[in-house]
C-alpha cells in the first residue's frame, strides 16, 4: 500500500497471491472506487479485480461505510450527515469494465454516450445539493438508478425482500425456462393487442355515437343535396331577380337606345354610316386620312354590334312572373341553408355538404373497420394464447428443476430438510409477462406445512436461498458485480463452509464481494481486505487495507481466535487457505 498523505492507494502487484488464475478468467465488473469525505473515509481508493473478494473487520470498523458509498454513487438518496467535513463536498466514483455485459442498448435508450470503461460518479454538495454523472455527463439519479442496477447487486439480510416478489421470483424461474426470446415474443404481441383492443373499443364507440346522428346526418345531406349547389348561384340568383324586377325601366330605356341608334334621319347608325364614306373619300386623296378611315370603319362595326345586342336583350326581356317566384323561392331557400348551418356562403354550404358525405361514408365504413380489427384482435389474442401456454410449460418444467436444485443448496447451507413448491395458477386476463400466477412456497422443516416464502422464511433463510438462487442463476445469465453483506451471519461449522464454498463457485464466472465474520468464508476468498479504524488526536478515520498472504493468515487467526492470536489459530487458519 502506497501512502500519500491522507490518501491510501492500492497497488496489487505488492500482493503475489493476488495473482492468481482468478485474474485470466475475465474482466472485473467493479475495477475501481475512490471515495471522498463521506462517513469516516477522508480519502479512499482501491482497485478490485476479479474472481471472490473478502472484507473484514471488526464491528464497527467501518464496513457498512464502503456499501454506503456504493449505494450513493448507485443512485441512493444522499443526506449531509454523509460528509465528514460539511465544508467540503463528497465525491465518490466507481469505474466499470463493461465488455461483454450488452449494455449499449440500455445506455442508447437513455441517451446516453457509451464506453467499456464507464465511469459513475456522485457528488454531495456542502449545500445539501446532490449531482449525478456518467462518463461526466450529468444524469439524474434515476438515470443512475437504471445504469447502477444492471453493475451491482448488493444482498444483506435486510435486501433480500425482493425475492419475495413474483417479479423477481418470474425472473429466475424464466432464466431457467430460457423463456427470453419467448418473453419478448409475448410483449411484442401484448402490445398490438392491447393497441388493436383500444382502436376496436375506439371505433365501437364512434359507430354508437354515429348511428344516433346518422338519421340526421342523412336528413342533412340529402337537402342540401337537393340543391344545385354553384360557387357563383347566390350572385347569378339575385342577378335575375333585379332584372326581373325592373322589367318595364328596361325595355323603355333599351327601346329609347335602338331608336337613337337607328333613326333614319338622325340615328347614330346612319351618322356613322356617312362618316364612314366621308373618310374613305380622305383616305384615297391622301394616305395620310388612312388611320382615320380605319378608326372610322372600326366605330361603324361597334355601333353596329351594340345594335344588335340592343335588339336582342329587348326581345328577351319579358316579365315571367313564375320565372320570378322561382328565383325567390331558390333564394329563399339558400337564405335559410345559410342561417341551419351557421354559414354565409354557397361555398361554405358546399363544405359543409362534402364534410357531412365525408361523415356519412366513415359511418358506412366504420363496420368493416370493425370486422378487420376483430379479425386481427382475434389472431393477436390465439398467438397470446399459444405462446403464453409455451412459456407456462416451460415454467413448471423450470419449477421443478428449482425446487430441487434450491432443496439440495439450502440443505447443505444448515436447512437440511427445507422443501420447495413453486405453484403457477392461470390468470383469467393476459398478465405483463403471461398467463401465469406464481405461488412460491417453502416448508423449513420435516412435518410443516407449505406457506408463501414471505410468510416462512426467517431473514438467515432468506439469505441462504438468496445465494442458492443467485448460484443457480449464474449457469443461466450474466450476473452483475454481487456483494453479500453478512449473510453468513447466524451460520457456523459445516455450514458456513458450504456458504463458502458456493460464493468460491459463484465467483468462478463473476465477481463477488462478501463482508463477513466467518473465518472459513474469508478463508476462501482469493482477495482479502481488511476494514479498520485509525485514530490520530481527536479524529477517527476508517480505512481500507489489502492484506499479504501472512497478514491475511493473522487476520483469519484473529477470527478464529479472537484478540489473542494462539500458534493453534495460525495452524487452523492455513489450514483453512489451502
């Protein structure tokens, strides 16, 4: 250990135990922690390597500080008494090799930038103030939550509660199940369902809705489809009946104009008539009267037009006072289309029009709509059906294996006659994860009935079954970092061996940390660390040490012993190591 004021490093390579064929197998999942001012710890960095990592100490040493930082920089709620200085803030990081752990998805989904080595780091403030970062961008605790759940697991007798719960109880029966790509399957699947059954309840009711106004509806559109509906109606409309209207003004004013026009003596006609001879004379004297000849000859062709139309819109114009009442009528009844629909416009009456025929026909298709989502809905609900039974199958299969498996474990860790029932029971309705009803129960002893296991099982026991699960779980699915604070508490001999024993095996595909008070499970370790207190004036600091194969025979002989280490303790503790 290199001392450098009032920090403490590790440096492994001074420990030759620590190299050992635990160091090949693969990448630690928790390589390094530095933690600063929180609790007792000034100054605090260590690296961990693979394979069973052991920590000890005594009571009061300061243990429970190292999985309170842990906790803090996984996303713990933090409180001002952690900082041993409230003038300062604490810092606590914690580095991550995660290759092979997949979790590039997870970090994607959150937005969050990747890396193998991925660092977490929390920072309490002396204000009170708590931040979060992941690779140093900032996160919410939540956001760390998610990340710190997939790196560590950490079980003590009091952390154990969530096998008790049929989420997690469903998580290991289905590893064993290999139920995964199934699980999915059956998500995915729910998911439609549950989509296509909303859109089916949706458009069930909209046709409700649409049959009670559909008679109206019809009503509606089958007046305002009566009518010859034009963009220009309402102006052609009011057009005729000025014209009729005025009739008699008309046709005096229009006759007045052709006799003007016409007059044999003094019609315009005639006058331009001679005014055009007039400027051909000119014209053929002089080509300087030719413009004048032509613009002559074009005034000729106009009165004369607008003779014509005279005569013509005279003939025309006569009085039809049916003519007139029908006008009034389709007037009349444009005015009162306007006033039902709220609209001022024959252009907005053509909307109005279209949107109803618009309504009329998505009520005309809103059952075969109907037909094709219950066709679908259907499909959906019979492949729920199938894979949910598959996944149901495959479970009780697991079931037994699990029973077995946990009553051969737990037997060997002091509960020789403890037995397993896992019961799964149909669910009327499709549930997140299928059909099942789990029903997780635990006899301790011979002649005791089955009860649920939250109702039975004492917290050693829960312990106990705990690394029996996790055991179990490691041959089926990549693990975390796991820490198990003391749950060899309560357990001696024989039994704390087997304890041991299965955290050695466990630790063959996963890195493991254990604090306890059991020389046989310290024994086993292929690191050791030694948690103790340093007392220097009125100040008391909790420090971390690696311990050398002849400090650790020491450290093991104090646990066996006591205070008082005995030439019979060191025997019994290298006998232990080997």
């Amino acid at each position: 250990m290199v001392q450098d004021g009032n920090k403490s490093r590790l440096n492994f390579l001074e420990y030759p135990y620590l190299s050992s064929k635990f160091l090949i197998r693969r990448n630690a999942l928790l390589t390094h922690l530095e933690i600063q001012n929180f609790a007792l710890i000034e100054h605090l960095e260590v690296s961990f390597l693979e394979g069973m990592t052991c920590i000890t100490g005594e009571t009061g040493a300061g243990k429970s500080i190292l999985l309170g930082g842990l906790s803090l920089v996984l996303g713990k709620r933090a409180e001002m008494s952690s900082l041993l200085d409230p003038s300062k803030k604490c810092v606590i990081e914690a580095t991550f090799d995660l290759k092979g752990y997949d979790l590039e998805p997870l970090f994607s989904s959150l937005d969050l930038e990747y890396d193998n080595q991925t660092l977490l780091r929390r920072e309490i403030l002396p204000q009170g103030k708590s931040r979060a970062f992941i690779n140093d961008s900032p996160v919410s605790l939540n956001i760390l939550q998610q990340i710190g759940s997939k790196l560590i697991d950490i079980h003590s007798q009091n952390e154990t509660q969530s096998l008790l719960e049929s989420e997690h109880q469903f998580e290991v029966l289905d590893a064993l199940a290999e139920n995964n790509s199934l699980l999915i399957e059956f998500e995915d699947c729910l998911l439609a369902f549950k989509k296509t059954t909303k859109d089916y309840t949706y458009w069930s009711n909209l046709k409700n809705q649409s049959l009670n106004s559909l008679e109206l509806k019809q009503f509606l559109f089958d007046e305002l489809n009566a009518v010859e509906l034009r963009p220009s109606q309402y102006s052609e409309l009011e057009a005729k009946i000025a014209t009729l209207s005025h009739v008699e003004y008309l046709q005096s004013n229009l006759g007045e104009c052709i006799q003007l026009l016409e007059n044999e003596t003094t019609g315009v006609f005639d006058q331009t008539l001679r005014l055009n001879v007039l400027s051909q004379g000119l014209s053929k004297k002089s080509d300087q009267f030719s413009s004048l000849n032509e613009r002559m000859k074009g005034m000729s062709v106009e009165i004369e037009d607008l003779l014509d139309e005279c005569k013509m819109l005279l003939e025309n114009l006569e009085f039809n006072p049916i003519e007139m009442e029908q006008l009034q009528a389709e007037l009349d009844q444009l005015n009162g289309l306007f006033q039902k629909h709220k609209v001022l416009t024959v252009d907005e009456l053509i909307e109005v029009k279209s949107s109803l025929e618009k309504e009329l026909q998505e009520t005309f298709d809103i059952e075969d709509k109907l037909n094709r989502l219950l066709v679908t809905k259907d499909q959906l609900e019979t492949k729920l059906k199938t894979v949910s039974q598959t996944i149901s199958q495959n479970r009780k299969q697991a079931a037994k294996t699990l029973e077995e498996e946990l009553k051969s474990l737990v037997g060997k860790m002091g509960m020789p006659d403890a037995v397993f029932r896992i019961d799964l029971n149909p669910s009327p309705e499709f549930l997140l994860n299928g059909t099942d009803v789990i029903s997780f129960q635990f006899s301790p002893n011979k002649g005791s009935q089955f009860n649920l296991l939250k109702k039975t099982a004492s917290g050693g026991e829960l312990s106990r079954i705990m690394l029996g699960v996790k055991f179990i779980l490691s041959r089926y699915k990549k693990l975390p970092t796991l820490i198990f604070d003391e749950i060899d508490t309560g357990v001696s001999g024989k039994i704390s061996d087997s304890v041991a024993d299965l955290m050695i095996v466990l630790a063959q595909k996963l890195q493991v940390l254990t604090i306890t008070h059991l020389p046989q499970v310290a024994a086993k370790g292929n690191h050791h660390f030694k948690v103790q207190k340093v007392t220097s004036g009125t100040t008391t600091r909790s420090q971390l040490i690696p311990l050398s194969k002849a400090e650790r025979i020491e450290e093991i002989a104090m646990m066996l012993s006591g205070n008082q280490i005995t030439p019979t303790a060191i025997a019994h503790a290298k006998q232990l190591m080997n």
